[in-house]
C-alpha cells in the first residue's frame, strides 16, 4: 500500500461516522428497532455490532498484528445480538460510544507507517494475516454495513409507506 493509499484509508475510515448518522439521524426509535424479518438485524442491531466489531474485533487484532502478539479472545458476533440484547439500547448512546471508539482507532490508525502494515500474526483459521489485512478489512465490513443498514431502513420505509407507489424509486429490496 502506498502511503496515498494508506491516507485515503484512515480519511475515509474518519469519516465513516459521519455519513452513517446522516443515515440515522431523524430515524424513530420503532424503525430502528424493526426488522425486515426474523433473521435478519435491525438497523440498531447493525449500529451496536459496528461498535462492538471496532472495541473487540478490528482495531485489537490490527494492533496485535502490529505488536506481534497472539489474538487474545475470541469474538462471536451473532451471539451478541441478542446476549447483549442490542435492540433494546438507547441508539444514540450506541451511536455516540461507537463514534468515540472510532476516533481512538482513527488517531492509533495515524500514528502507524506503511511499513507496520506488512507486520503479521497466525490467525486461526486464516494463516498468516498482515495488520494492513485487518485494516482494509475493517473498511470493507464498514461499506457492507453501510449496506445492509441502507437495506434494512429502505424495507422498513417501504413497508411504513404501503399504499404509496414507493416502487417508483425502483425495486425495493425484498419487495415481491
């Protein structure tokens, strides 16, 4: 990775927040709650993994690829949703501790060199994995997220606004 591309990353990893409150923002408590079905998650649910992925999953194993060290817990992030029972938090406090956490990767994400990117560890069951593997991972689990939450509110509208020619804006996913 260039040091460009290395830039433009930790930028749009910044930035991240920020464009998913612009998301969020004026949703009501009872959409962010609801689920396009069973087995899928609410968009408070997506909210609440994202801060848990940044404090337990992401930032860790990037920093013990750094350090050289073993991975030291497991993580299981399905269990969590509903051990940790996201869908009854508060969302804007899940939005504001996961913004939080998020500017503490940023400024340990800014005192890294490309050259620590290359540092690695074993990870079980992936083999060698380099710091800059879980880095631009974790930018993509953020644009996959973005996703699904921008699914999962455009169901929820769509099915909010029954009886409105919502189809108009095109195929709302799910729709039959």
């Amino acid at each position: 990775m260039t040091p460009d591309d290395f830039h433009h990353l930790r930028s749009a990893h910044a930035r991240f927040p920020v464009a998913l409150l612009a998301v969020f923002q004026d949703c009501d408590e009872t959409l962010l709650r609801d689920r396009e079905s069973a087995s899928r998650w609410s968009p408070l649910e997506i909210l609440a993994h994202l801060r848990d992925e940044e404090v337990e999953d992401f930032r860790p194993r990037a920093m013990a690829a750094v350090a050289g060290r073993a991975i030291e817990k497991p993580i299981d992030p399905a269990r969590w949703v509903t051990e940790r029972r996201y869908n009854e938090m508060d969302p804007g406090a899940v939005y504001l501790d996961w913004a939080a956490e998020r500017a503490d990767s940023c400024r340990w994400l800014e005192s890294l060199s490309v050259e620590d990117l290359d540092r690695w560890i074993e990870h079980a069951p992936l083999g060698r994995i380099r710091a800059g593997d879980f880095i631009t991972a974790w930018r993509m689990h953020d644009l996959l997220h973005l996703r699904q939450f921008s699914t999962a509110l455009a169901v929820l509208t769509a099915r909010r606004y029954e009886g409105w020619r919502v189809d108009y804006a095109g195929k709302i996913p799910g729709a039959e």
